[in-house]
C-alpha cells in the first residue's frame, strides 16, 4: 500500500457554510487559522450577542437551517475579505473590520428562505440573527478548545460502495483529507500521535455525527439517512465518521501531498 499522504485540506470560514480547499494551512491554538472564524448567532437580545464561543445550538447551523448547504464562504487573509456565496453566485464580500459593516441583505435573505423551507426552524424568525467575529480569538468549532477533524477517502469509499451512489466529502466538513489508509483505519488510530509533515498531532477522538450529514451538501434537502447507514457499517454505539485531532505545538503548517507517520 502507498504511504499514506494528506490529500486535501479544508476551511470553513463561517460556522456551517461551505467552505473552501486550501493547499496549505497554519496551525494556531490547535485549530487551522481560517477555519470556523465567523458564525451567524441567533438571540432573543441582539445587544446581548457577544462573539464568545457557545454551543452549536446558539448558531445557524445544518442541523436547524439546512438551507446553509445552498451557502458557502471563502476568506481572504492579507485583504481580511469575506466572500459569501449562495448557488455558486457571489452575493457579498466585506471587510470584517470595516465598523460600518451592514449584512442586512444576507440576514434577510436567510430570514425570507426560512419561509420556503419546510425543515428549517421556523422559531428563528421571531429572534435576531447576527454575524459574530471571533478573529482567531474565539473561533467556533463545536469543541471550545478546538480541534481539527479528519476522514480517510477510503472511508468515504466504503459508504459509496454500500450505498451505490456518490458521496460527497462536504458532508462530513473535515478539514483533512487522507489518502492509503484502509476503510475505518482511523478509529484505530485512537490515542496516538501522527506527523503530517513537520507538524506533530494526537488522534484523540472518533467524531459523533449528528442530522447535518444527512443533508445535501449542493442544494439542502434532507436525501439520505446516513446516520442510519453509519451505525451499521462502523458497528459503534453512535453514528461517527472521522477523527479529532490535536496539534501537539511541534511544527506550524501542513500542506497538501505531506506525508502522514506514526511517531
């Protein structure tokens, strides 16, 4: 079998917005810079929203707007420029220190498809919608320590093969993607500690999956069960797909092609 290489790398820079691949990533706080940075918060106060992280339930995500999959967002570091995108057309992009920064039309736009959506969570119309910064200081990645995710194409694979259709990583949203390992290799891996290129991580934890994976990553229905099909391929006690991971503090980059040892 070949050595096992990172094969993509993803960042998503707004909470359960699409993201983008990168093709090589900084390492800050045990989270890759770029990666889950914004978020669009819900609130019954508008002045009581404050950028510190919460739990996921405080945000827009797939699980309560499954028409997020219609969204994606990319991040420009050196102009600091959000872009958001909705169906592959650009419909924003701003500076996030701009002090007079008006997003009106993108919550609008949220708030009026809550209207044609029949899964979404019609109780967010009543509450403010708001977009938070936390700009490397409060990022919000489920996990408040922070983490990086990663899931094996060989993994994938063995969904596809099972279910007879193509699946797409955007599902998962893990930011590494791994190539030669063996189908579900990575749950063994479990408590210990892999180089990717210079940098130096401990694989800590299996991910639980929750409704999110079931929605379609291109246009936001609800298509498969695959929290169903998960628990009888991998056999555990929840449906889980990928690894967490955390960086170790030796080396700060990885880069697509680097190779990945046991160590």
């Amino acid at each position: 079998m070949d050595k096992p290489k990172l094969k993509e790398i993803f960042i998503y820079p707004i909470k359960s917005f699409g993201g983008e691949s990168i093709k090589l990533a900084n390492l800050k706080n045990n989270r890759i810079l770029g990666d889950r940075m914004f978020g669009f918060k819900v609130s019954d106060n508008l002045i009581e929203s404050t950028n510190l992280w919460e739990n996921k339930s405080k945000f827009l995500t797939l699980s309560n707007t499954p028409f997020l999959a219609e969204f994606k967002s990319t991040w420009d570091p050196n102009l600091r420029l959000i872009s958001i995108y909705r169906k592959n057309r650009l419909i924003i992009n701003f500076n996030v220190d701009n002090n007079d920064l008006d997003l009106s039309k993108i919550i609008q736009l949220i708030k009026k498809l809550y209207n044609t959506n029949d899964t979404a969570n019609k109780n967010y119309l009543d509450k403010d919608i708001v977009f938070v910064n936390g700009d490397q200081k409060n990022f919000y990645q489920d996990n408040q320590s922070g983490t990086i995710t990663l899931h094996s194409t060989e993994s994938i694979r063995s969904i596809e093969t099972n279910l007879g259709i193509k699946i797409s990583n955007d599902r998962f949203r893990s930011n590494l993607i791994v190539d030669s390992l063996d189908p579900w290799e990575e749950f063994s891996l479990i408590g210990k500690k892999i180089s990717i290129g210079d940098s130096e991580f401990q694989i800590t934890d299996i991910v639980p999956r929750c409704v999110a994976i079931n929605v379609n990553p291109n246009n936001g229905n609800i298509d498969l069960d695959l929290l169903k099909e998960l628990m009888s391929l991998n056999s555990l006690s929840e449906p889980s797909f990928g690894v967490s991971l955390n960086h170790l503090g030796i080396g700060n980059s990885i880069k697509i092609n680097d190779e990945i040892k046991l160590i």
